[in-house]
C-alpha cells in the first residue's frame, strides 16, 4: 500500500519511466526506451498502474559518513549522527 501510494504521487512521465526502462539491464541505445516509452503511455495514458516490480525499501539512518579523498591521503570524512531530531555534524580525521 504504501508503495503504491508513493507511486501515484509521482508525475505521470515517471510512472511511464517505471515501465519502460528495464533498470540496469544492458540495452541496445537510447531509441529502445524511447520507443518503450511510447508504448506503455500509449496503454496507459496518464494514469499507469505501479509495476509488480517496483517498490522500494524505506532507510531511516541514524549514522551517516560522506567520504571524499585526497591524493595527499588527508581525506575529508564529514560524519552525521541523529541525536533525538537533530543531526550532530563533526568531522573526522582521516
């Protein structure tokens, strides 16, 4: 239910998307979406149903660490932690 919900609330070009795009799989070029694209607005039309395939996970992360390095190995490691509502940031050494 709740990814249906999701589903629905997004525009009407993305729910197509969902249809027509075969996620991460190698495709032959760039026509092949766009063709299916074509086809399933054209079954459609702006109201798709959400795919069997399409759903989600829900995170609610309570630590969060963004990384970005440095060829002088003095990385920036920026570190988020939930306290209660509020997001402590600090940043830790390399």
């Amino acid at each position: 239910a709740e990814s249906d919900e999701y589903f629905q609330s997004r525009p009407a070009a993305s729910r197509i998307g969902a249809w027509a795009s075969p996620q991460s799989a190698e495709i032959p070029n760039r026509e092949f979406l766009e063709e299916a694209e074509k086809r399933f607005a054209a079954d459609f039309g702006d109201k798709p149903p959400r795919p069997d395939h399409w759903g989600g996970y829900r995170l609610r992360p309570t630590e969060i660490e963004f990384w970005q390095g440095r060829p002088s190995r003095l990385h920036d490691r920026i570190h988020y932690q939930l306290d209660g509502t509020q997001w402590r940031i600090t940043r830790l050494a390399p």
